[in-house]
C-alpha cells in the first residue's frame, strides 16, 4: 500500500496496542514503525530491476522482522525512560506494526515475500488496489479523532477502535467482492470457451467496485473489465500479442529471468525503437503501464543484454473519466 496509509495504520495499530499507558507516544512509535519496512526502497543498485524487486523482500519478512522488534522497542523504551516497565508491550507494538504492514501490502496484486528466506515466492491476494480511499479515510478519522479528544473522555477514547474496525471490515469486503467477481469471470471464460495459463483479478484504481481481468497464454494477453453494477455477468476482452519470441537470446539475462518471476506470467515485451522492453502488465490502465522496463537492444541477429533501466511513462489522466464512467455504465 501506499506510504501514507502505512503509516496511518501503524499509527492506529500502535494507539490500539498502548495508547491508554503511554498515551501519544504509541501512535507516534506506530507511525514510525509502520514506514520502516518500505526504508528498503533507499537501497540503491544500478540495475532498476534488481532495484525494484529488492523492495518488499527481506524487510518485509514476518521472520525477519520478529527479529528487529525486540531492539527497536528497547531504543523506544530507552528514549521514554518512565516506559521501560511497559518494555514487552512495546515490543507487541512494533510488531503489530511490522506485521500489518507486510499482511496489508500481500493484499495488494504485487503481494511481498513475507516467508523469507524460506519462501521467497510472493504472497499476493490481490483484493485492494495500492491506493484505496475506502480503506485510508477511516483510519484517518479515527486517529484525528483521538488527537482531538481527552483521553478521560470514556467515548472520545473509541475513535480509533471505530477507524480500525471500518478499515477491516471495509478489507474483508474486498475479499468477498473478489471471490464473487472470481466465480463470475470463471463461469464466463468458460462460456467463452477461452483458454489460459495465468489468471488474476485485481481491482482497478482507486475502488473496489470496477474489477480488471487479465488472462495470459504463451502468445497473448486479454484484459476486460467487471463492474458490481454491470446488468450481465458478461464479459468483453481486448487481445494483444505477448511478443515472447522478442526475448530470443536474452533468456539467460539476470533482469528477464527476475522479470518473469516477478510479474508470475503477466508480462508482455514491445520492441520500441531498438529497445526490448518487458512491461509488467498488472500496474497501470492500457496503455499507460506503469512498470515498462529496458533490458535488451536489437542486435543481429539476437539482441543484446543491456542493464536494466525502468522508462518513464506518459499517464493519461483522462483515463480516470473512463474509470468513473465503466463503475456505473457497461460497454
């Protein structure tokens, strides 16, 4: 998720977890602590792959970060010395932080390695866009709320308890509206007698009304769209080629074979001027991807590797517009 409802959501778990003995002082520690994890993205390397898929790895592990909360609770009770006998409940705090944060963002399509070392395969649910409203605004009443309020006001004090159950209940919805939208794109593939080797529902931008269908198979892509209001459970396609023969000669290559890993099936390579390019098919509304990456030349008569470099994109706002419009009206 984004970082501005990282931090939200530590703040909140953080009040929930200690507010009553240390008072603000645990929504500050729970904000701190719940945009440590995305510190990863500081780590520079040359190759924007190994860049890219270096965030939400190692400090996004439940494992790993069991084993940075006991110290960053001990420097937060040595810097609130009057806190020391809250010293264990602490460290509950910071990792309730830690491991919310990793729970929320393995919702997201791009998921995060939450087993590592062991498992270094991303965990992805895929039932919240990155950037939902729905889900921010509670927590963000909910904190300002208790900002506001005296802590010896027995009502005041709920605040944040009512922004944490919305945000939660507002994310089960999201799973059970995934679940319906997986049965109906499911039924309809079939109907359409539309074959495939990858699957994934995601919803689209900033809602989780409007729900986007991407199906691959080893020569193209489909992408269609499924809204909760749609009258027939019908679904229309757009196809484009995958142009995989484009990678001929750089399988080998470290960033393609981290790409094909990464995007687990959902990529497609463009040749744009010299430049192959594979574009991670899940981020973005077509044609604006928002994960375009350089990794080859045209050669002759194969390409030749190059270090990877991600390409800025042209966003279409006025793609928005048609976001809005599709929620309520099918084509």
């Amino acid at each position: 998720m984004d970082s501005v409802t990282q931090l939200l959501l530590g703040a909140a778990v953080g009040e929930a977890t200690l507010g009553r003995k240390v008072g603000h002082r645990a929504m500050l520690w729970g904000a701190v602590c719940g945009t440590l994890p995305d510190l990863d993205v500081l780590a520079k390397f040359d190759d924007a792959v190994r860049h890219a898929t270096f965030h939400r790895s190692a400090l996004h592990s439940l494992f790993v970060l069991a084993l940075l909360a006991p110290p960053v609770a001990w420097l937060i009770a040595r810097l609130h010395s009057h806190t020391r006998e809250h010293f264990r409940t602490w460290i509950v705090l910071v990792y309730a932080v830690f491991a919310t944060h990793v729970l929320l963002d393995a919702m997201t399509v791009f998921g995060t390695q939450i087993f590592w070392p062991f498992g270094k395969e991303p965990v992805t649910w895929g039932t919240i866009f990155i950037i939902d409203p729905l889900f921010t605004l509670p927590l963000l009443i909910g904190i300002v709320g208790t900002l506001l309020s005296s802590r010896s006001d027995a009502i005041a004090r709920h605040w944040n308890s009512v922004g944490l159950t919305l945000a939660g209940a507002y994310l089960t919805w999201t799973l059970v509206a995934k679940l319906y939208v997986s049965e109906v794109v499911q039924i309809d593939l079939a109907r359409q007698q539309i074959g495939y080797d990858h699957l994934v529902i995601m919803p689209s931008p900033f809602n989780s009304v409007l729900w986007r269908i991407l199906v691959t198979d080893d020569k193209q892509y489909r992408i269609g769209y499924y809204s909760l209001f749609d009258k027939q459970p019908r679904i229309r396609y757009a196809v484009q080629p995958r142009n995989t023969q484009l990678l001929g000669g750089l399988e080998d290559h470290w960033p393609v074979r981290r790409l094909l890993w990464f995007t687990k099936g959902f990529y497609a390579v463009r040749r744009e001027g010299a430049d192959i390019v594979i574009i991670d098919l899940r981020a973005g509304l077509e044609p604006d991807f928002e994960f375009r990456y350089k990794v080859g030349e045209a050669g002759d008569p194969r390409p030749r590797p190059v270090t990877s470099q991600r390409l800025e994109i042209q966003r279409n706002w006025s793609r928005l517009r048609w976001l809005w419009e599709r929620i309520f009206s099918p084509p």
